[in-house]
C-alpha cells in the first residue's frame, strides 16, 4: 500500500473517531432525585442527610421551602450576611459571610481568551445559571449549630496577601447558647488550596455534639456542542468525581446523578465537581471517615448538582473545644503538582479512551518544553523523536517503495498481457514483487504506530492546561486552537502532493480511485484546517521529514542501479 492511501485511511479512521466520540456528547436527560442516605457505621453516626439544609445559597426562608429541615431563626442582633474579597498572587476570592461560602473564585493567572490579560476564568459564581459555589458547615440532631445558611461575623472586609506574606488567614466567628465557632480560611503564595479550619469552643454547661459537612453545588455549565475540532467542550468531561483508594477515580455526569446516586464511605479520598481544564475538590482529613452522597436539587431554578462529603459526629465536652479541618483545591488541572496535593487527584486530568496514549505523550511534551520553553518547538522535538524511533521500519518502507516505483513499467507490461484476467494479474505481481524484494503492504505499518500518538496529541492539546493559548512563534499565538491563516494546512497539502507524486501509483486501482486520491491532499488539508495547530504542526512536520526520507532513499537506490549497471 502507498503512502497516498494510507494518508486517506488514518484520515477517515480520525474522523470517525472524532465524530463518534461528538455524538456521544450530544443527548442529556435531567432528572430530580431525593438525597441518599449515608452513614459510617464503624463511628458514632452522623445525622442523616435529610437533617441537612438544602444545598441553595438563598436566605434562609427560601431554603425552608425545601421541605430539609425547618428555617433556623434569626437573632434580632444578628449582623446582615456580608461579602469578605481575598486576594492572592493567584487567586481572587468572594467569602459570603453566610455559611462562609466560598462563592466567587477567580484565578488570576488563566486569562479566558488568548492574549488578553482580562478577564480572568471565574470558576465559583453565585449567578444563577452559572451557579458554582463550595458550602460547609455543621449539622447537629439535638444541639446548635451553624449550617451553610448561618451568618457569621467578620472582622475586615477585604485580605490582600501583601508583599513578603506567604499566607494570609481570614477568620469568620459565630456564637450562640455558649457556643462559639470559628472557621478560620487560610490562603497561601503561589497555591490554589485553600485550608479550612472549623473549630468549636463550648462555653455552655453541657456536652455538645455534630457533623461536619462540606459540598460543592453547581447548575452545570452553558455548554458549546457545535461539532468544531477545537471546540474541546463537546469531548471534555463535566460533572462530579471522586476517589477512593480501594476504587481509586469516580465519575459521575450530571445526566446521571438521578439514576447512579452515590451512597458510599469513603477515607483517605476527596469530592470533586470538574469542567474542562479546571476544577474543585474538597479533600478531607486522610484518616477520617466521610460519608459521600450525590443529589439534585430541582426547585431554585435550573437543576443544581451537588456532592457532599459528611464526617462522623464528634462530641465537645463543656468547657473544651474541637478543631475540624479540610482543604479545598480550586484551579486547574496541572498535571505535575495535583498527586502531591492528594493521593489521586491528578486523575481529574481526564483524557478518556485514550489515556494510556496520552499520559506518555504529554510526559515527553512536559520533558521537552522544559529543555527549549516552547511548547511549538516540543511538538517539533517529539515529531522527531518518533521519526527516529520509527526509522527501521519507514526505511525498509520507503525502500520497497523506490522498488516498486522501479517495476512500475513491467507491472504496466503485465497488465497488458493478461488484460481482464484479474487473478492471473494479481498472482503474476505477487510474483514479481517477491523476487524484487517489495512488501507492497509496507507502508501501513509506520503510519498505523502513528495513529494513536496522533490521537493522543490531539487530546493532550484540547484537554492539557498547559498547552491551553499556549503560543509557537509569528502568527501562531495559540497551539490549541486552529491555524488562524491556514498556513500550515497549507503546507500539510504541498507537502502531501509532492509525497504523492514520488510515490508509485498502486497497481490494478480504477480511475475513479485514481482520481479520489489525487484530490486526497486538498480534502485532507481542508480537513486539518479545523485542527489545533499543534496538531497539524506535528503532522505537517511528520510529513515533511517523511518526504526527505523518502527522497534520500530513492536517489540511493537509483544511483546504486546506475552503478550495477
């Protein structure tokens, strides 16, 4: 099989693959589902979560119309709920003083479009139908206690992690019938986690008991399901994950929250709610148990999803006090520092199907970047890289094909002497490339070892963060989407032409075929317009190195004829 061939079959095989993998994106069915029960039932037993509050961010009248548990009543001294802004090297945060929600989450450094230094990807949103929030609080069955709906008081309106400061903590205080707790955030440089520590002073004359709780609640995001080869958004996972170290990752879309409800005990693990190339996840304390839980809740608006993770109850005796504490990671998925944060997390990095392809890809990506600081000039790198260690069997490819095109005219002479007599054809060409040493099926190989790191490439740079506006150099600002000017389609197409036309033309094909793989290059070139340029940077690059090879190997095998002769 030639070279022209092969190039139409990795083609259709890619589109096709594409293709199936858009449809399975485009149906979504929404369904209410009651909370599940979780317990642990090797520690004292937390309240049930029906005797927690609704998972909204309203006031708390409008959570009582949930029917979860009755409006907890205002103190006539009670400060209104205020808004606390926090501001990091990386991340700008909204504090709602109610509940101490974590309700508005931008990080600073992930512009939105390639660039433009604002604005910034906001991940937490209080807005309705981009509602994203991370809620905790605590649950007691027969004590007082602060849900994520009681208002807390705050000392300033503002935190800035000033020069010189490697964390910042912002303190938020509630007390009541002798009990006084303090949730106390810590922000730090250069991180998107985010330590919480809850601790409970019991001022009261009697033993006081709860369960802490934390849950990230989301109405999933607005979504483009336009088929585009860089639209990553119709392939990219949305939903809630988790993990276990006995099941290690979980994932959950929100089309199946109603019908796979999650009810387990889980420790050592973390909660997750994950979009395209950022998410959130609320990791506990190793140790302790968690009972995990997925819900939906249907009556504020559009349908919000949420995953809680609820520890056992744990008791304060009077006079003492207690420390609960948890970190919340919010930012994104980068691959070299998510496992040192928690056992697991960098398996949010979901790159599907073809994961075991791509892991090792972007491992030398990674590698490489690091050597030259371009991610363009990686690309070019590991192009290389397998070109040499694909170099055996391209030149025994090539070799066969300089013979083939050698035999052309006595293939053309046998054609004529049996004429319609196909099988007598084919057997005498079998026969001629056997003595010539020709493997007509020699150029499938190379370009079939090829397809899965070109598969691979293609979901490292939609779904890789690293590589999100990464840029090469002139017009070629951002890898990860299409070439704006086409230049390297263009390319990609010359390239494929000139291969074409060195190539020998396959034996016993019709005219239509003939005529087919003429306009090959132009239909495949339009095809990879719509490609990340990386892609059709390594491709274009591929082929060109695949062109020169062959050419070296022709002139060889020619000059050597001339010297036999």
């Amino acid at each position: 099989m030639n070279n022209a061939r092969s190039f139409l079959w990795i083609a259709l095989a890619a589109l096709g693959f594409l293709l199936w993998n858009a449809w399975q994106n485009d149906y979504h069915r929404i369904a209410p589902m009651p909370v599940p029960t979780a317990a642990d039932p090797d520690r004292p037993a937390p309240p049930s979560n029906a005797d927690l509050p609704s998972a909204d961010n309203a006031p708390a009248a409008a959570a009582a119309a949930t029917g979860d548990v009755e409006a907890p009543v205002t103190a006539a001294n009670e400060a209104p709920a205020r808004i606390v802004r926090v501001v990091s090297d990386v991340l700008e945060l909204e504090i709602d003083t109610r509940g101490g929600t974590i309700s508005k989450a931008n990080l600073r450094q992930f512009p939105v479009n390639a660039g433009e230094a604002t604005p910034t990807v906001q991940l937490f949103d209080p807005a309705g139908e981009h509602f994203f929030v991370a809620q905790s609080g605590l649950v007691s069955a027969n004590s007082t206690a602060p849900d994520h709906r009681a208002v807390f008081a705050a000392t300033q309106d503002e935190y800035r992690l000033g020069e010189g400061q490697d964390r910042v903590e912002i303190p938020l205080t509630w007390t009541r019938d002798g009990i006084t707790v303090r949730k106390t955030f810590t922000v730090k440089r250069g991180d998107y986690t985010i330590d919480m520590a809850t601790t409970v002073d019991n001022a009261s004359p009697a033993e006081w008991s709860a369960s802490a709780y934390t849950q990230l609640t989301r109405t999933s995001p607005i979504v483009n399901r336009k088929f585009s080869f860089t639209n990553p958004e119709q392939y990219s996972f949305v939903g809630a994950a988790w993990y276990s170290p006995e099941d290690k990752f979980e994932k959950l879309k929100f089309d199946n929250f109603a019908e796979e409800p999650l009810n387990k005990t889980i420790t050592g693990g973390w909660a997750a709610q994950q979009q395209h190339y950022f998410f959130a996840a609320w990791i506990p304390e190793a140790n302790e148990a968690q009972a995990y839980s997925t819900s939906v809740i249907t009556d504020q608006g559009a349908p919000r999803y949420l995953i809680r993770q609820m520890g056992p109850a744990f008791k304060v005796a009077a006079g003492a006090n207690a420390t609960r504490s948890t970190r919340l990671y919010v930012g994104p998925k980068q691959q070299e520092k998510l496992d040192s944060i928690a056992p697991g997390l960098g398996l949010t990095i979901d790159y599907g199907k073809v994961t075991i392809f791509a892991k090792p890809v972007f491992w030398l990506l990674n590698h490489l970047h690091k050597l030259v600081g371009n991610w363009g000039f990686a690309i070019i790198l590991t192009t290389l890289l397998v070109k040499l260690l694909l170099y055996p069997l391209s030149e025994t490819q090539y070799r066969s094909m300089a013979r083939m095109r050698k035999v052309q005219p006595r293939i053309e002479a046998l054609k004529q002497r049996y004429g319609e007599d196909r099988q007598k054809f084919n057997q005498a060409m079998m026969e001629l490339y056997s003595k010539e040493k020709i493997n007509p099926v020699g150029g499938c190989l190379p370009l079939l070892l090829q397809f899965p790191i070109f598969i691979a490439l293609y979901w490292v740079l939609l779904e890789s963060v690293e590589l999100r506006h990464a840029p090469f150099i002139g017009w070629l600002t951002n890898l990860s989407s299409r070439d704006p000017y086409f230049v390297l389609p263009v390319a990609n197409a010359a390239i494929m032409w000139i291969t074409q036309k060195m190539s020998p033309s396959p034996a016993g094909m019709d005219p239509i075929q003939q005529k087919v793989l003429q306009y090959m290059p132009l239909v495949f070139s339009i095809t990879m317009a719509f490609f990340p340029a990386g892609l059709v940077l390594y491709w274009t690059v591929n082929g060109a190195l695949g062109l020169a090879q062959q050419w070296i190997i022709t002139k060889r095998i020619e000059a050597g004829d001339k010297k036999a002769a």
